[in-house]
C-alpha cells in the first residue's frame, strides 16, 4: 500500500513539473540584443490617400520604382496543383519569385532543398533568398496554398524603410509570443532578413532541430529566432486599421460577414486593399486573378495614385 501510495505522489509531482514546464514556455521571452528605442511598433499602416496626395510626383515615382518584392514559395510535389497555380497567376507579379520544395519536381521548376523537415527548409529558403537578395530589399515568404496581390504588399511598405527591421503580416499571440501566421503570408524587409540569417549561425538561440518534447510550428519558430535580435511581430493594416493579411479565402470571409454584419456585408468581410487570402482551391486562385486583374466596371475609375509596373519581362495579368 505504502508502493503504491509513493507510486501515486511521484506521479503528482511530475505531473506539477511538465504543467509548469508548460506554463514557463507559454511566456517565454528571449533576451533581445537590440536596446528598447530601436524601431518598436505593432500595427504598420499603408499610406493613406492624403498621405500620398502630399508627397511630390518625383517622391512617388522613386517610391515606386524602389519597391521590389521577392516572393519565396514553399511547396512540396504532394500539392504539385497548388505549385503549378501559383506560378501560372499571382507569383507572376513579383519582382523576383522563387519556388522551394522538399524534393525535386519533373514537372516544374524549383530549388530542391533536400529537406524533409518544415522548420529546417524554410531556414535553407530564407537563408538562400538572403544570399541571392541582389538589389531586392523586401521578402514575402508564403506557401503555394496562399494567394497574394503583390501590388496591395508594394502600397503597404511604399514608405516604409527596408534598412529598419520589418516582419510583418497577420500578427498572433501565443502565451507571451507574438508572431506573423505563415499561412497568411509573412513579410521581412532586408535589414529583417540580415538578423535572421546571422541568428541561425546560433545553435543555442536558434537551433535548426527543435529541443522541446513538442514541435513549434515553422512561423512560432521563425518569431522566437527574430525576437532574439530585436524584431517584433507587427500587423499589417489599411489606413483605416483593416486587416490586410488573411488566414481564410474571401469566401469564407464573406459567409462570416453575412452572419456578423448581415446590413453592411461587403464593408464588413475585409479590406480594399487585402494583400493575402488562405484555404482556396487552386480554381478559386484563377478566379481570384480574373477578378482581382481583368474584370472591371466601364467607366469606373478608382484614381490611384500609385502605378505599380509588371516586373520586366513579365507575363503576368
């Protein structure tokens, strides 16, 4: 009886220890070695219209013309559908699009990290974007799943500058981290991208195979790695607080605000200017690109006053 009585206790007590265990990692929180009055902010808004309208016309045309996007792609031969619709629509209006995959593809063009591992390949990927970055300064990082409108990411970070350490997108909150949802699309500027690179070399604050009993996901992963060199997790927003990266497709967003906000619908769903849109199936992406990029109402005329060039050579919409 005394056995199993201590059986029981012994139980007890490492019970109490991993739930703590649990709760000290729910707030975890690295040491960051960047001081406090570097570049702290949670919410980056796009220019708004009055914002721009007091910028010269050279001001806006140099902004124009410096923001360029590289796009990093992770996909994998499983979802070759979702692989081949990416290239054939929205990847086309990045500056530069890249495509990473776990294993060599036949059927399509990609650079084959030969890594089974999620967190150790989107490593490979950041790491080679870094290193073939040329005169590039902003990174968009998505899976093939995420459709994206390249033109609403340059009007987010138009003023925005790339040397200050940027990582922005659909920003969550898990215990005491904050990170960007990687399946809303995750956005880091050059300077962002730099302490990133340099803090992989650290084993022991970023190590490439987890240590815990439990696997992070890959964008928790990548937020713990930032916040060891002083880069936050920041919410990309419309001028008027909106979201602009979403987890769900506009489907589904729109069946939400018919539910929530039944007499205002279309307000209600999302933004104007929406960067990205998740959980849609490769028809609904060509859908997307025919809607986003072809059809328009005669005589209709928005006046933007920003026009974002195709990249050169470009045969995008």
């Amino acid at each position: 009886m005394l056995s199993e009585g201590g059986s029981f206790m012994k139980g007890m007590a490492m019970g109490g220890i991993f739930c703590l265990g649990l709760s000290l990692f729910g707030s975890f929180s690295p040491a960051t070695e960047h001081g406090p009055g570097e570049h702290h902010h949670h919410h980056v808004k796009a220019p708004s219209k009055d914002e721009l309208t007091r910028l010269s016309d050279g001001r806006v045309l140099e902004l124009v013309n410096q923001v360029r996007v590289s796009c990093i792609i992770m996909v994998q031969p499983k979802i070759l559908v979702y692989w081949a619709t990416a290239l054939d629509t929205w990847s086309k209006h990045c500056d530069k699009a890249v495509f990473y995959t776990s294993e060599s593809s036949k059927a399509l063009e990609a650079v084959d990290l030969n890594e089974k591992d999620d967190w150790a390949r989107l490593r490979k990927a950041l790491k080679h974007a870094y290193e073939n970055a040329g005169d590039l300064r902003w990174f968009f990082v998505a899976k093939a799943t995420t459709f994206a409108i390249i033109e609403n990411l340059k009007h987010l970070v138009l003023a925005k500058d790339p040397e200050q350490p940027f990582y922005l997108g659909n920003a969550m909150k898990s215990g005491e981290l904050e990170y960007v949802a990687y399946e809303s699309g995750i956005v880091l500027s050059y300077e962002a991208l730099k302490r990133l690179v340099n803090v992989l070399e650290d084993e022991e604050k970023c190590p490439e195979r987890g240590h815990a009993l439990w696997a992070m996901s890959e964008d928790k992963q990548l937020a713990v790695c930032l916040k060891y060199t002083g880069v936050f997790a920041e919410n990309g927003e419309d001028s008027h607080g909106k979201g602009l990266f979403n987890s769900k497709s506009v489907d589904s967003l729109i069946t939400d605000s018919m539910r929530d906000n039944p007499t205002n619908v279309v307000e209600g769903c999302c933004s104007d200017l929406a960067v990205t849109f998740n959980e849609m199936s490769p028809n609904q992406m060509q859908v997307m690109m025919f809607g986003v990029y072809r059809l328009r109402p005669y005589g209709h005329d928005f006046h933007d006053l920003l026009v974002f060039q195709p990249p050169e050579g470009s045969d995008n919409d």
